[in-house]
C-alpha cells in the first residue's frame, strides 16, 4: 500500500507516519509537508534512511507541487494532515495562509486525486467545526456545522469541499472529526506542551478567561489508529467522529501538570479570554466504535505521564522548535540534496 501523507512533519501527521510504518510491513508513505514553523525534520529523524519512507518538502496549496508528487506516484490512498493548526494565530496573525493551506490545499489534493484516480481520500477535520457546546450533551456527526473562529471556518470549507467532490465526481472520501489531541511531538504553542514547557522553566501558566473552557483530550496514537481504521474501512462519505472521552476544564489540566511536575499553582495567571473562545467540546464517538471497532486505549493519566516524560528526556527538541533551530537541521539534511537536483 502507497499513501501520500501530507503535513507529515507536524505532530500528529508525524505520529502517523511513525505508527504505520512500526505497524505494517508493506506500506509505503511519500511524505509531503511544507515544513511551515510548525513543519520539523527533526521530528522524523528516527525515519532517515527508511526505505518506506521519503520525505518530499512542497506546498498543498501550489498546483505545481501537487501535480509533481501525483505524476510520480500512484497512490491508493491520499491522507491530509496538512493545516494550519492554530486558533490563536487565526485569530492574530491574519487568516489568509489559513484559506490558502486548508481551503486551497485540500481543494488541490481532492483534485488531483480524482485527475489520479487514487482511490481512497481521508480529510483530517476537526471537533472545532461543530463550534460550541453548552453545558450539556456531546458533538454527533449530525450535529449542525458552526464554526466560531477562523481556524475552524476553513476547516468546515474544507469539509465541505471534500463533500462535495464525494457528491458531484464520486470520488472516494471520508472525513474524520477529532478532539484536542496531546502527547509527543506536539508544537508548544498549543495548550499542553506550552504549559509543561513554561512550568520547566518556571515562567507563568496563562491560563485564558476564568479557565473552566472544556475540551476533550486524546493521546495521539489513538487519534492515529482511529485514522488508520477510517482509512481502511470508513465508509464512502461518512463522517467519523472521534474523542477521546476525557473532557475537563482547562483549569483541572493545568492544575494536574503542575502536580505531576511537583511546581506551585502560584505559576497560574489568568490573562485575557481568547475572543470567542468556545466553551465546551465533547465528542460522541459511538459511530466509529460501533462500525469501526475503535475506542481509545490511553487513558488521560497513562498518556499524560507519558507526555511529560516525552517532554523532559527531548529537552532539545523543545528548544530547538523554540528557537527555529530546526530549519538548520532541515539545510543540513536537505541542503546538498536540492543542489544536486536543481
Ligand atoms: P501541526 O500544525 O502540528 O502540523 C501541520 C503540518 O502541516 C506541519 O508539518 C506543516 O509544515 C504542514 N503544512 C502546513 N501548511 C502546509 C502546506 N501548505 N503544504 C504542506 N504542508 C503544510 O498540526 P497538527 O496538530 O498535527 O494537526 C494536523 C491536522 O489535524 C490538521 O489538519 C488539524 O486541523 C487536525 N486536527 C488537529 C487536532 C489537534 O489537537 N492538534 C485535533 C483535531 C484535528
Ligand atoms: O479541538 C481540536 C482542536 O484542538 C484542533 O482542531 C486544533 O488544531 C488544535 O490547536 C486544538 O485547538 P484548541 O484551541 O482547543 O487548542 P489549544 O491548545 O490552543 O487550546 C486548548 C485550550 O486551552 C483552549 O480552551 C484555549 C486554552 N489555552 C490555550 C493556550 C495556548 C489557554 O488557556 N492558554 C494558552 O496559553
């Protein structure tokens, strides 16, 4: 089995690579990331010199790219990974590489998958686009599309984009919708790595609002084995919701990391709200562990302790990703390999 992974060096893309390769002997993964500041070779290093594995550095939203890694292979599945990922930059640093990666990227991918005839397309969406809950109940994948930021907006346009290349050109597509994923690996802009990372260095927690935001966390290899089970056997144009059953408030999480790293909740500072920051996300994830036979099997305690120590034995990760170091490691790897090919 070949299968195109794009944002393959990000967090969870990379965790996915790493998973299918320990777990399969005959699959093969072309790799197409643009490495953007959240892109990281480093990430991959364990994979150098795989066979199984190659790493192409393009752009999803460049038709000139996508059509080069589609011309050279034949695919039997496309899976997207590639986005930008983070609400809070949506929000601050302008939404238009948003529009170009994640509505254009995927567009360009449905595209070329369909021109290809690959038969099998898996678009990584997310719980954000359901927006907000209320106190109670949970997201179904009937639950109305109404997403809050713009990070969430052009995830539910992508959706909506492989929908309809599903419905109008029959190409074969599914749609997966996860909850807040944490675990190695994961950039430290977002909540969790941010936190362990500012409490290593005792720096203050902000904490945004009154801190009792819910969200429903996952370790990442079981959002990775919940892909794989949707690539494998989703159903043509389905929807699957996937959660991770651990929904708290912010607050709890943050107050727990900092027990487990033995520091003093004097660290918390509770700073200005995101603006309209969504109050609650749960998942029901019943669909695909009914047809799919999924369910988590990290508990949030096991993956928790589990990230932490990821996070204090990679110290040089951490600071490399802080500091861009990564894109020298990139040159090193890559640089000699580009002149000869140029
Ligand atoms: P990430 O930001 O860590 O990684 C994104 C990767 O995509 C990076 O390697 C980046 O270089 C690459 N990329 C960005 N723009 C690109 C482009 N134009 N062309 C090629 N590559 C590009 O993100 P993540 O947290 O690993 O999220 C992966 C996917 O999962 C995203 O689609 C996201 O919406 C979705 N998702 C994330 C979570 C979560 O909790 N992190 C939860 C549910 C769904
Ligand atoms: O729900 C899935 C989504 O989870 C994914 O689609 C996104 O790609 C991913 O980034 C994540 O979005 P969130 O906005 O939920 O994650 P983040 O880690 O940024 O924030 C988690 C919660 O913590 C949220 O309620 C905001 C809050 N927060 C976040 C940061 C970075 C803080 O209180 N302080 C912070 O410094």
């Amino acid at each position: 089995m070949k299968i195109l992974v794009t944002g393959g060096a990000g967090f969870i893309g990379g965790n996915f690579v790493r998973l299918m390769l320990s777990e399969y002997a005959d699959i093969e993964i072309i790799n197409l990331d643009a490495l953007t500041y959240a892109g990281n070779l480093e990430s991959l290093s364990d994979l150098e010199g795989n066979p199984r594995h190659t790493f192409i550095r393009g752009d999803i939203a460049s038709m000139e790219d996508v059509e080069k890694v589609f011309s050279g292979h034949a695919f039997d599945a496309v899976i997207n990974f590639a986005a930008e990922s983070h609400v809070d930059r949506s929000l601050h640093m302008g939404v238009s590489h948003f529009i170009e990666t994640n509505i254009k990227g995927t567009q360009l991918l449905l595209d070329a998958a369909r021109q290809h005839g690959v038969p099998r397309f898996v678009q990584i969406s997310t719980d954000e686009v359901y927006g907000s809950l209320g106190p109670q109940g949970r997201f179904s994948e009937s639950s109305p599309v109404a997403p809050n930021n713009p990070y969430a907006a052009t995830k539910a346009g992508a959706d909506f984009l492989v929908r309809a290349a599903c419905r109008s050109h029959k190409l074969d597509a599914v749609i997966t919708r996860c909850s807040n994923n944490y675990g190695p690996f994961q950039f430290p802009e977002k909540m969790i790595p941010l936190m362990i990372s500012n409490i290593l260095e005792d720096k203050p927690l902000p904490v945004y609002g009154d801190g009792m935001q819910v969200r429903d966390w996952i370790y990442v290899e079981d959002h990775c084995r919940a892909v794989d089970a949707v690539l494998r056997r989703g159903k043509t144009g389905e929807v699957y919701n996937i959660g991770g059953l651990y929904d708290v408030p912010n607050i709890e999480v943050v107050k727990l990391l900092l027990k487990l790293l033995e520091k003093p909740e004097s660290l918390i500072r509770y700073v200005e709200d995101r603006p309209g920051h969504d109050r609650r996300y749960a998942m029901d994830a019943e669909k695909i562990q009914k047809e799919l036979g999924w369910k988590p099997r990290v508990k949030f305690e096991e993956g928790i302790r589990k990230t932490i120590d990821w996070y204090l034995a990679n110290r040089e990760w951490l600071s490399h990703v802080r500091s861009g170091n990564y894109m020298a490691y990139y040159d090193r790897m890559y640089g000699k390999r580009k002149a000869a090919a140029g």
